[in-house]
C-alpha cells in the first residue's frame, strides 16, 4: 500500500509539474500551452500530490513506531 500510494503521488507530482509548465507557455505544442486553467489544474495536481505523499510517509512512520 505504501509503496503504490508514492508511486501515485510521484506520477501525480511530475504531471501536475508538466501542466503548470503547460499552463505557463514554458512547454509548447500542445492545446493546453499558454491556457492559464491548466496551470492552475497543475497546481491542484501538485498539492494533492504532496498531500498523499506526506500522509503516506507519516501514517507509516506511526504505525513503524507502535
């Protein structure tokens, strides 16, 4: 379970990173470039991507710990 929940938020984290770039112009090519909403679904992704990761870390540490 811990190992597919920062797997998830590792794949999470690089797209929502790919959007924002997307969002901000920095990565050209695609229909999303220059469109101000994927940046911000970016930084939704990216958030959420941090949130599960650092729950995941830190309910295993608890349970590691008794």
């Amino acid at each position: 379970m811990k190992a597919g929940a920062i797997v998830i938020a590792v794949l999470m984290f690089l797209t929502g990173a790919v959007w924002i770039g997307q969002g901000l112009g920095y990565i050209k090519g695609s229909f999303m470039t220059g469109s101000m909403l994927w940046f911000w679904i970016g930084c939704a992704l990216v958030v959420g991507a941090v949130v599960i990761g650092g729950l995941t870390l830190t309910l295993s540490r608890r349970r590691e710990r008794g």
